[in-house]
C-alpha cells in the first residue's frame, strides 16, 4: 500500500524557471518516484491558501522550500504556523525542507534567523551527527544542494541533530518518531542550482558566485535523503 504524502507548497518558482520546473510540487514528486518505497502525492499551495480538505488523509505533511523568510510574518506564514501546529499535536508525521526545516524549528520552539555565514550556494557536505533504523542506506557524510541566507540557530528541546557542518551546525534533524526536517535541497537538481546562481550571481558577489558554481562538479545525496524521509513516515516505533 502506497503512502499519503501531502506537499505544502510554500512559493511559486521565479517565472523564467516555471516552464522547465513547474514547482517544487512537481520537484518533490520527481524525486520521491526515484527512491523505492511507493507513495502518492498530492500537492496544496499556501502561498494561494490551498489546504486539504477535512476528510483528506495522509501518512506524512511536507512543507518545502521559499524565497520567503520563515520568521516573516505574511497572512499566509501565519495560516501554515496554525495549521502545522494543529498537525504537529494531533500527532502527525511532519517533513520540512529549508523553508519548512527552519518554520518547524521556529514553532516547536527553536529559533530560526538571517544567518551571519551569509548565503549558503551550490553543493555543500554535512558529517552525520546521529543514526536511526530509517536512515537507510547509511552515510557517513551527505552531500545536498543548498540555497540558503537563513538558519535554525538553536533547535527545539527535543529535536535530535542529525547532520551538522561548522557552516551550517543545525543542517538536519529529527524529533523523535514525528518530525524530519533539512535545510539542504533533495529535489534540487545541478542544473536548477546553476539557473538560480546565475539569476542571483550580482546579489550573492563573485567569490561565493564562482565558489557555488564550482561546488556543482560534485554529486549529491537528494535520492538517499528521499529514501530516509519515506522510511522514516513508514517507519513504527516499538513499543514496550
């Protein structure tokens, strides 16, 4: 039986990237058909004010990536805080990716600000921190697309590192059997880091421009991390 993913679309691709990425829906659900557990997907856009509805069901809630700053205070960052915090209490299984990772933080009681590492681009390697049965296949290091001038800078009481770097120290984490989030990008792929490095190339200056596009000769784990985050949704804990 399939998993139930619901993807919380939380931006609308710049529009000279639409036509080629259509979204980060579309992103995600490119990616999870790549790893080997079955799963369907089904994609609401908040930024719109899309949500489920009531009687729909699923396995896991997913909140991606944004231009948007996840301690902005939008109508529609303050409808997502509700909702996910409702989610999060009823129990259910919550994902974040960058946007998502730092606007879980920040509600379970974390904190998440504009970082003073400055923008973090292109590829970027993290030392695994901790292991748990759903972190198959295993890693020693992980390697992710990144796009990032914000940061979880202190993580709730009770979430777990997972994988850490002295530029990004809070990189991944878990709260327990519930919550998974990262700050890198598993649905990036090299060329979509290139196009948003070419269109921020001015803002970012040239040495962390050249340094990311550089970094892009490297490969990345986006595929393993897929996997992680529909074992961990899969996964039961044991009970005593």
């Amino acid at each position: 039986m399939s998993l139930r993913i619901c993807i919380l679309e939380t931006d609308h691709l710049r529009p000279e990237l639409v036509d080629q990425y259509q979204g980060y829906g579309q992103m995600f659900k490119h990616l999870f058909s790549q790893q080997p557990i079955a799963a369907d997907f089904t994609v609401f856009n908040v930024v719109e004010g899309h949500y489920p509805s009531d009687d729909q069901q699923f396995d896991a809630y997913l909140v991606t990536g944004s231009k948007a700053d996840s301690f902005g205070t939008d109508p529609w960052i303050e409808t997502l805080k509700t909702y996910l915090l409702t989610r999060y209490e009823r129990g259910d299984k919550l994902l974040g990716v960058c946007f998502g990772h730092q606007l879980l933080a920040l509600l379970l009681g974390g904190k998440s600000e504009r970082a003073t590492q400055g923008w973090g681009v292109g590829t970027h390697k993290y030392k695994m921190a901790a292991k748990a049965p759903w972190m198959s296949p295993v890693r020693e290091e992980l390697t992710l697309l990144i796009s990032h001038q914000d940061q979880v800078t202190s993580l709730p009481e009770n979430a777990t590192v997972i994988a850490s770097s002295d530029f990004c120290p809070f990189a991944a984490y878990h709260i327990n059997d519930q919550v998974l989030c990262f700050q890198g990008h598993p649905e990036f792929i090299h060329d979509y880091s290139r196009a948003l490095l070419d269109i921020r190339q001015q803002a970012l200056g040239e040495p962390v421009y050249s340094k990311g596009i550089a970094s892009l000769e490297q490969e990345h784990h986006g595929a393993t991390v897929a996997e992680w985050m529909m074992r961990f949704v899969a996964h039961k804990p044991e009970t005593a």
